[in-house]
C-alpha cells in the first residue's frame, strides 16, 4: 500500500512530465516562428549579393590593354589602387542624373568596376594581398607585375557588388574599415557578418581606417574644418587648440581600438592605415604639420606603411615610400575610364635610367603635377612649345621617384641672353632637395631646392656661348655636374631614399616671341650600386 510520502512524489513526477511535454511542444510550435526571426535578423545583418555582367572591352581599351602587357616588365613594384564605394547610381525623381551629382563622385558602378578588372588582366596584372604587399616592402623580391586593390571606409557596396567581381576575376581586395562605424548606418556600412563572410572566401583582408577619427571638426576659432586624424581639434569650451600631448593620446587610443575591434573578429592584426581624406600633407590653409607629423609617427609604430591619395611627395611603391613608411595610392572615381586607369598605371610603373630616351616614352613627359606638358619629344631631344615665360617638364616624377644612381648628359643651345639663366637641368625631382643647373649663355648656377628656399650652393662664369653641355652624375650621396667638360660643380645631399629622383628640364624666356631653348643629346644611364641601390634604382630594405 502506497505512503502518503510515496502518492507525493508520483504525483509531482506527473506533474514534471506533464510539463516537459508541455515545453516540449511549445517548442516544437514555436521553432518556425524562432527559425524565422533568426533569419530576419540575419537578414538585416547578411544582405543579397548581386552578379554583374561580365565586362567585354572596346576595342581601343583592348588595345591599350594589350600595350602596356607588351610595354611593360613583367615584374615590377605594385600599383596601389584606392576605391571606395562599389554600387549602382540608378536614377530617381529627386536625382535624375546621379552620374552628375557631386555626393557620387567616390562611387564607381560595379559594370566599371568590373571593366577595370577585366583591362587589368588583360595588361598582365594579377592582384596581391596586405601580406604579400608588405614582405615587398620589407625588402621581400619584387613580385609580378600586380597590382593591390583597397577600399576606403567599408562601404556595403564591397560585400553586395564589389565580391562576386573579385570572385569572378580570382583577385583579392584589401578594406581599410571605419572599425566604430561596422554594422551601423545600414545599409551604408559592411557587418561583422557580412565581413566574416568576405574574410572566410579568401578574397579580402581588412585593414585599419580608424575607429572613430574618420572625420572634420574644427581646427580653429573661426570653425574651419579639417580631418581630425592629422589636424589638433579647436575646444571651444576652452577656447584653446588641442595640446600635441592631447592630440597624440587621442589617436594612440582610436588606432588601438580599431586594431582591437578587427582581432576581436577573429581576423589577423592589420598592418596597414590608410589615411582619412587623404588630408594633412598637401592642404595649406588649414596645415598643421606639427600634429600630421605626430600622427605619422604614432602610425609608423603601430602599422607597417600608411595610404594616402595626396601624399607630401610622390611615393609610389619603392624605397622611397617603404623607407617613409607612407605610399601613394592611384585613386578611382566615378570619372575614371579604362583608359584613364590603365595610364595612371603605366605612370605609376617604374622606368630604369636606360629605358628614359625622350621618345621612348613620350608620356612620361609632364608638368610636374602629371598633367601633360606642353613639349615635343623626339629621338634624343626635348623641345618646349609652351606659350608663357617660363616651363619646367618632368620625366616621371612617380616612375622615377626611386633612380638613385644614374649619370647623364644633354646639350642645351639657343642660350642668346647674357646673364639670364634661360635653361636648366633639375636633377631629385619630386624631392625636397631638387637640385637645378641653371645655365645662362656666360654662367652657371647650381641651386639646391628645399621646399620654397632656394639655397644657392655655387655659381661660375661660363666662355660666352649660346651652347653648353650639362654632365650630371647622381648618388645617393651627392650630385655632381660638369659643364663643357671643364666646370665642376658639387651639390651634396642625404643620402637617404627621400632624396632619390629623377630629372626635369625648365626653362624661362624673357620675350615671349623668341624660341625657347632647346635640349639635344639627351642621354641617361644607371650609375654604380650601392646597399639597396640595384642598376641605378633603390629597393626597398628589410627594416
């Protein structure tokens, strides 16, 4: 006969199987409504991805394409390409022609993006990741001809359009992400999802764009605004500028939090930085170089080599960049052809010292902000047909920023004014020791240039001639020059890879109807090796 004890203890056994039934298929009635929130949130978090159509080339980009494959060496130092968003601009009621709309101007259409990609590869160009990148930098060897493709902020676009692109080319992306800005704003931002997702394909790396410093604030009383990353913030409530010690702990802080933010996903520590707005190094209005060169001191200890579009000198890939720890990215826009990309490319593709006669690369020849230049060059000689009083031209300043050793030789005739310094030969382009031979009919002039200070080093009388041969023989350590095989002069330089370059000519006429001069025999040749100095060009060194 059973206890009471024992009645209690079936019937609250009962009771407990009772309920475990009862959960049991309340969950089993409530798995689909679960199963289908889950994919509501995921949802909002992993969005549709989109195929484009596959490029076909016109045939004028095909041929460009098939000219720089054949014109080009096959190993060289990597382009860096710098894009932004990769969407669909389509037309609405309130923007009927967004191609025109000034907010669209860093979005390029995943049809162009995909052109681009599709010319590329037809020049020959593979695509490369962070990793490889840096071992280049770090004195690894020079890869194949390559290219590395970025992406500024992590825009959505990258995940939605700019993905199955890669994918279907078998190239590689690099994202510099806004670490604070992942997940919000959506859809205008990447999520950690969707980035875990990109991550596990093999196709991209991400890389650091600040956590939170991607913007202007105000730099001085008057409210001007300016990137905060390379610029001391104006406190109004103090009515003081950010000190330097403020200023550097401020972005010692968000640059270790954008580095936490991308390891906490699981994702390998980034090794590259790329500058907000390109900001810092070139603005002049608002410039605050005492707080640009901080920023660049606390980045070059936490990252490997900073990107940035407007960099203070040209730094393409090369000693010169690896050795600032800063490179020069080729920026693409909505504006950007195929043909506009593929010549920024050839532009930004080193030339050695004996591949530089005049006619061999016409191109080469600009002003020197790269924009065509008013010359005619043929065989050996280079001749100006500007319109003003005075011209420089420049040959390459990006694909000879790292000629380190080279000797060369050009005439220079139609000297008719006494004591007017009417031609010259400038050797360090793009530097800030440029160094000018400036050759009147009865002188010369050697001129070192740093910065806006012209610091003249030597200046000598010449045997009266409207003709005169400049000798030039560049190290790394000095530049020397020999007019007429008889006048030597000597400018002295650093020796460091910021002071490498290539060579200009620049000339001024007082009376606008008189020719300009002209240089003739124009030869070019690498000079001795040095330590990281190989067949006149430096390379970067393992640090």
């Amino acid at each position: 006969m059973p206890t009471a004890g024992t009645s209690w203890r079936t019937r609250l056994s009962r009771v407990a199987i009772q309920l475990s039934f009862t959960v049991l298929a309340l969950g089993i009635l409530a798995a689909p409504f679960g199963i289908a929130w889950y994919r509501h949130i995921l949802g909002l978090q992993v969005t549709e991805q989109f195929s484009t159509a596959a490029a076909v080339l016109t045939p004028q980009e095909a041929a460009l394409a098939a000219a720089l494959d054949s014109e080009l060496p096959s190993q060289a130092p990597p382009v860096v390409l710098a894009y932004h968003d990769i969407r669909p601009l389509d037309a609405t009621e309130a923007d009927p022609d967004p191609t025109h709309n000034d907010k669209h101007h860093y979005v390029v259409t995943p049809e162009a993006f995909d052109a681009q990609l599709t010319a590329l590869q037809a020049a020959g160009y593979i695509s490369i990741t962070s990793d490889q990148y840096v071992a280049y930098l770090n004195g690894g060897q020079i890869p194949e001809r390559s290219v590395l493709i970025t992406f500024d902020d992590g825009t959505h676009g990258l995940w939605t359009h700019a993905d199955k692109i890669l994918e279907r080319h078998g190239m590689h992306g690099v994202a510099f992400l806004i670490t604070g800005n992942v997940g919000l704003n959506r859809p205008y931002y990447l999520s950690w999802q969707e980035i875990e997702r990109m991550a596990a394909s093999g196709r991209w790396d991400f890389q650091s764009h600040t956590r939170k410093m991607h913007a202007r604030l105000p730099v001085n009383a008057e409210g001007d605004v300016a990137s905060e990353m390379v610029h001391r913030r104006w406190l109004f409530e103090k009515n003081r500028v950010e000190s330097l010690a403020e200023f550097e702990t401020k972005i010692r802080a968000d640059l270790r939090g954008s580095i936490q933010d991308i390891l906490d996903q699981g994702l390998p520590r980034p090794v590259l930085f790329a500058f907000p707005f390109s900001e810092g190094f070139r603005d002049s209005e608002t410039a605050d170089p005492e707080a640009a060169a901080a920023a660049s001191d606390v980045i070059d200890e936490m990252f490997t080599a900073s990107m940035n579009n407007a960099p203070p000198q040209p730094l393409p890939s090369g000693a010169r960049a690896a050795a600032k720890g800063m490179v020069g990215r080729v920026e693409v826009t909505l504006d950007t052809t195929v043909a506009d990309l593929l010549a920024e490319v050839r532009a930004h593709t080193p030339v050695a010292p004996e591949q530089a006669l005049p006619a061999d690369r016409t191109d080469l020849w600009t002003k020197d902000d790269g924009y065509p230049a008013p010359v005619k060059a043929t065989g050996n000689e280079v001749r100006l047909l500007g319109t003003g009083h005075w011209q420089k031209t420049v040959y390459g300043v990006h694909a000879t920023a790292d000629w380190a050793s080279y000797h060369g030789s050009v005439t220079l005739s139609g000297l008719a004014v006494p004591g007017v310094a009417n031609a010259a030969v400038v050797s360090r382009i793009g530097t800030d020791e440029e160094v000018f031979t400036l050759v009147s009919s009865d002188s010369v002039r050697l001129t070192v240039r740093r910065g806006a200070v012209d610091e003249v080093v030597k200046q000598l009388p010449l045997k009266p001639s409207d003709r005169h041969t400049v000798a030039f023989d560049v190290s790394p350590t000095a530049t020397v020059v020999v007019i007429d095989g008889r006048i030597r002069v000597k400018a002295p330089s650093g020796g460091d890879p910021g002071s490498y370059g290539g060579i200009g000519l620049t000339s001024y006429r007082d009376d606008l109807s008189a020719p300009w001069p002209a240089f003739t025999d124009l030869s070019l040749n690498p000079g001795e090796d040095y330590p990281g100095v190989k067949s006149g060009v430096g390379v970067p060194t393992s640090k």
